[in-house]
C-alpha cells in the first residue's frame, strides 16, 4: 500500500484514539485548576478548550504531513519543489504557448488545456503574447519564448544571437504522398481515434501511409493535414537520419576518438559514437518526466541542452545497456554541429540533405 494511503488510515483510524485522549486530557486539567481554587465551571470551560486546541493542532500536523507525502500523487511533484516546478512549469507553458500559438495555430484556450494535461498543477499558469514573444507566468514566475521564422519558437534562457544570425533557405518544394484512400481502413482508423480520445490520450492524428501513398489519415478536433504538429523523439530520428548522410557523403563522425574533451580524464573516456547512436552509453541521465530530473531541467531550465548530458557522469559500462535518453540526442547533434564547423552549417545540411529531398515543405527545426 502507498505510503500516502497507509498514513491516511493511520490518521483515521486514530481518530476516536485523539478523542478519548482528548476526553482525558479535558479531565485532568478539570480536576487540577479545581484543586487550586478555580469554580468548577470556569475550570470544565477552560480545560476543555485548551483540550480542544490541542486536538486541532494535532489535526493540523497530521493533515500538513499526509500533504506533504501525497503531493507527488496529485500533484506530480513534492510540496518542498514548488519553487523549481513553477520555474519547470513556467518554461514548458512558454515553449509549448509559442509553438501552439505560431506554429500549429491554437487558440490560448487550447493552449492552456493543452499545457495542463501534462500537470493539473499547470493550471494556474497565465499567458500572455507580445509579437513574436510567449510569456507564461506563474506566482511571479515567468519564462517566455519567441517565435523566428523558418526555425521555430526558442526559449529566452541565456544568451539565443546565435539564432538571428542563421541565413534562411528556400522552402522545400511540396512532395505530399498521393492518397489513396481506402474506406475500410479508414472507418478502422477513425474508431481508433476515438477510442484513444475518450480514454483521454489527446491523440491528434493517425496516418497509415502504405508503398509510399497515404491509405488514409484521421484527425482529432480542429486538426488537419496542414496543422503542423510537434514533433517531439522525431528529432531522434532526424538526428540518425543526418549523421547517416554525413557517413555517405564521406564526412563521418570520428568512431574511434573521445566525442567530448571534457570526458578525456575520467571513466567516460572509453565512450564511442557507436554507443551514443546505440543509446549505450552508460551515462548517468535521467529520463524520467517530473520535476526536477535531468530531462525537465534540460529541456525547460538549462540555456544549453547539451551542457547537463556533457556533465552527466559515468554510471555503467558502454555498450552493455539500452536507456532511451533525450540527452544522448543532443550530444549527436552537438557532434554534428562540431563536425560541421557552425549552426549556419547544421541548418544548411539539413536543409540540402534531407528536407529538400523529401519535401518537407512545412517542416520546422
């Protein structure tokens, strides 16, 4: 039984214990303020409210401690981390505000339950646009994020000039898959929408594309095939797809040297690309999706993405254990960005290796 559950029958099932000690306790301050002289009325009056504050203040401990074990339940995180979950939540509203807002088009009012399905807790968040610029804020907490064309919605943290100096490219020209729609899959797909949906998943779209067309595509409320959606671990994907072109057009990755210098004097030092691309590394990151782990503060707190995977320490020996990592994302894209020589580089190759050949006319970094 949780810990939060077994102190809450504890709290109950103590309740007529507080009585009777209540009673008792009533009793004897009685009998001791008569003995030294008090009327008997003015003695049961004023014992019993001294009896009664000290069960109220029991009452009020006991309620304080069940608070402050059961917040991770309903809350999603400890009482003693709120400063750090309205910084996390402050950050995750702005970034998510931004993109909704100039990317995907949502109203504020999605938005806002957009953002709150991640943590009920996220509802008093407010928001507010100025141009390009997403604020949320909570308790005095802000955070805000800024939309640039051709490369997407940025947090504010640290120092982000490096973005305004990219040089945008043409847009890709549109290669849509042609649909050939198929009525039987579609009504299977449609129902599987729904199903999601009222199970509260929030899916968006469902799309089935069979020997290079589209058999049929489904869509959740105020989503279409032109709603540009977040891609999220897609960037995974992209990561592998890059370094793998770079591979084939001659500029790999160095397999057999350290990735990072910082890694050179310790234990890290048998690290390889293989394993990062493996997900192996060995590396102490944690993915775990509340408050206060390493993927929360680097993606909503940290300036740089890469600075907290670079830090992590060793915790297991490379190439012995898969651990789906975010982090070890961003070190491949810190490698190729280094490989590359600048962020004007990475976007260019992007842009001529893999978005262009493939059409992605509405895709943004």
């Amino acid at each position: 039984m949780p810990v939060a559950e077994v102190l809450a029958v504890v709290t109950v099932g103590s309740e007529a214990g507080i009585r009777a000690r209540t009673v008792n306790r009533a009793a004897s301050v009685r009998t001791d303020l008569r003995q030294s002289g008090f009327d008997s009325g003015i003695a049961t009056k004023v014992a019993l409210r001294l009896s009664l504050r000290r069960w109220l203040q029991t009452q009020a401990f006991l309620l304080i401690v069940e608070l402050l074990v059961s917040s991770p339940r309903w809350l999603g995180f400890s009482l003693f981390e709120t400063p750090l979950a309205l910084d996390t939540g402050a950050s995750m509203g702005a970034k998510l505000g931004c993109s909704g807002r100039h990317l995907s088009g949502f109203s504020l009012e999605r938005i806002k339950s957009d953002v709150e399905s991640y943590s009920a807790a996220a509802g008093v968040l407010s928001y507010r646009e100025e141009g390009s610029t997403m604020f949320a804020s909570a308790f005095g907490n802000e955070a805000s994020a800024t939309f640039r064309p051709g490369l997407g919605c940025t947090l504010n943290l640290g120092d982000t000039s490096t973005l305004d100096q990219i040089e945008l490219l043409a847009v890709a020209p549109d290669s849509s898959l042609p649909l050939r729609t198929n009525n039987h899959l579609q009504s299977l797909v449609d129902e599987l929408l729904q199903q999601d949906n009222a199970a509260g998943l929030d899916t968006r779209a469902l799309v089935v594309v069979h020997k290079g067309a589209v058999a049929t595509a489904s869509y959740g409320e105020g989503i279409n095939a032109d709603t540009p959606l977040l891609g999220w671990s897609i960037g995974k994907s992209v990561t592998a797809m890059l370094i793998g072109r770079a591979a084939y057009l001659g500029k790999p990755l160095l397999e057999d040297v350290v990735p990072f210098p910082e890694w050179s004097g310790d234990a890290r030092n048998t690290i390889r690309l293989g394993h990062l691309l493996t997900m192996t590394s060995g590396l102490d990151l944690n993915e775990t999706y509340v408050v206060g782990t390493d993927s929360t503060r680097m993606l909503f707190l940290d300036p740089l993405v890469v600075t907290r995977p670079i830090a992590s320490p060793y915790g297991s020996s490379p190439g012995q254990t898969f651990y789906y990592s975010s982090g070890t994302t961003n070190l491949l894209t810190t490698l190729l960005q280094r490989h590359l020589g600048s962020p004007q580089a990475l976007y260019t190759f992007f842009d001529e290796e893999l978005r262009k050949p493939l059409g992605l006319a509405h895709t943004t970094l």
